[in-house]
C-alpha cells in the first residue's frame, strides 16, 4: 500500500549513490592513500558530504591517526568540492568533539575520527557532524591462539578493547565462547577512560584488545580483583598487566582531604563535546 511506496521511496534516498559506491577511481585513491586494515568510511563520508552539501570540513581525529589526516583531506578534498581544516589540538577521547573551534573556523561539517559518540549530534548543533570509528583489521587467529596458549580450557574469560579493534574482538569471542562485557551506551566490549563495566564475579580473567595502556586502566580500575592481560595487534603479543590500586586510593583521600580543608573551590567547564552547562549548574 502507500506506507510500502514511502518506505521503499526513503530506502531509496538513503541507498548510496552509484557515482560513490561502485567509483573505481575513488576506490583506487583510497587504496593507495591509506591502509588496507584500516577503514576510514571514506565513502560513507563523501555520501554524508553531499547529503549537506558541505562546503568547509573540519577532520579531528586522535593522535594515532593524525598521520593520515592528510591523505584524508586529499582524497576527500578531491571527490567532494569543499575546503578541508584538519584540527591540530590534541583528541583526548570520545567526549572531546571540538565543535566550538570548528565553528570559530566557520566549518559547516566536522567528522570525528577514532572514537564512540558520546556526545551526539544534537550537542553540536547547528553544525553536522559524523562519526568514523576507523575499524582496524588484526589477526585474530593469532589471538585466539595466545589465548588457548595462556588459559588452556579455561573459558571463563571476558574480552574487552577499544573500539577500533572490536570488530575482530567480537570474532575472537565467538571462537572462543568468551564474555562480551557491556556498559551503555557503549557497544558491547567497548571501553573508554571514563566508562567501563562491571564484570561478573564468575569471570576469572581480562584479555583486553588495544596498543596502549589508558583504556585498560579503567577496567581495571573498575575490576580490581581480576586478573588482567592486553593483546598488542601490532606487536602480536599477550602480557600480563597490574595497577597499583593502594596507589590510586591513596591518592585520591588525599585529594578529598585537601578538598575538604579549601575554602574556596573552583569549577571548570570544558568547551569540548561534553561541557554541559547544565551539569556544571
């Protein structure tokens, strides 16, 4: 009937155009500009470009894709008639969307590289903005393979990484009958610096997917009983890691006490994604 029609006409609007999706120049720029295990999205972008009709695109990403950001402005530069700014600050995180200095830029779009959306759109409003998680490819046999190397039998394991790594994460926990531990809104085995879950008391171990230490932390800093082990994509190496939790308590009943004794205290609002005025009210 016509609620068929209007469906199949909206499926329609949001099918990629032909131009983008089947582009064999546009395919050959990208594989000749970036990795092949990482993935940009380009296209998805482009499509998102044209939708709005952007004209000045502001590209933030973290520090460990900042080397691509300029094969980015170039592919996308070129396929879409636009000016591209790459933003230079440093990307602590997902909450760290620079939408106010890409409007100060007089950007019309900002594309955030690297990180789940915590701050959605409607906080950056009115400029539009897209999200590129930048899925990486990793070998996940090998994976697997430290694991049952590591743990034999054992399958009371919960994995858990960054969100660049969870496609293949989600593959590991399916060969291995493993947990996929969830804190909304995150994605399931997703974890940031500041949001992590809670793990079951049955689960007798961590095997975190990720290169660097931060985001590890603060499962472990959440699960302080169990044992925990990062996997390095790139190394392709399993180790054990530890976190000196009398440390951390010692320093922050430090940090409560000199709170209590301040007679004046400040508060900061930050001006990137997050910095709610509400919240600071």
């Amino acid at each position: 009937g016509e609620m068929s029609v209007v469906a199949k006409a909206r499926r329609r609007r949001r099918q990629m155009p032909e131009d983008i999706a089947t582009n064999s120049e546009l395919e050959a720029a990208i594989s000749v500009a970036l990795p092949s295990n990482y993935n940009f999205e380009v296209k998805k972008t482009l499509w998102r470009l044209r939708e709005v009709g952007a004209r000045k695109v502001a590209l933030q990403l973290p520090e460990g894709l900042l080397l691509f950001a300029n094969a980015l402005a170039e592919v996308l530069g070129r396929f879409h008639e636009c000016r591209i700014v790459v933003l230079g600050d440093v990307t602590y995180g997902a909450c760290c969307v620079d939408d106010l200095t890409a409007k100060a830029l007089g950007c019309d779009f900002l594309v955030h590289y690297g990180h789940s959306c915590l701050a959605p759109s409607s906080v950056t409003g009115p400029l539009k903005s897209l999200y590129v998680f930048v899925d990486i490819d990793f070998d996940v046999e090998h994976l697997c393979g430290c694991i049952e190397a590591q743990f034999g039998e054992t399958r009371a394991l919960a994995l858990a990484g960054t969100i660049q790594f969870s496609t293949g994460i989600a593959r590991a926990r399916e060969a291995l009958s493993a947990r996929l531990p969830q804190e909304h809104p995150l994605s399931g085995g997703e974890v940031l610096g500041c949001t992590s879950p809670r793990l079951d008391e049955s689960v007798e171990a961590i095997v975190f997917v990720a290169d660097g230490r931060f985001h590890l932390e603060s499962i472990m800093i959440r699960n302080p009983t169990v044992p925990a082990f990062r996997y390095d994509p790139y190394a392709k190496r399993l180790t054990r890691e530890r976190y000196d939790h009398a440390r951390l308590r010692q320093l922050r009943d430090d940090a409560v006490r000199d709170a209590r004794e301040a007679r004046a205290v400040g508060v900061v609002l930050g001006t990137l994604g997050q910095g709610s005025p509400a919240v600071l009210g």
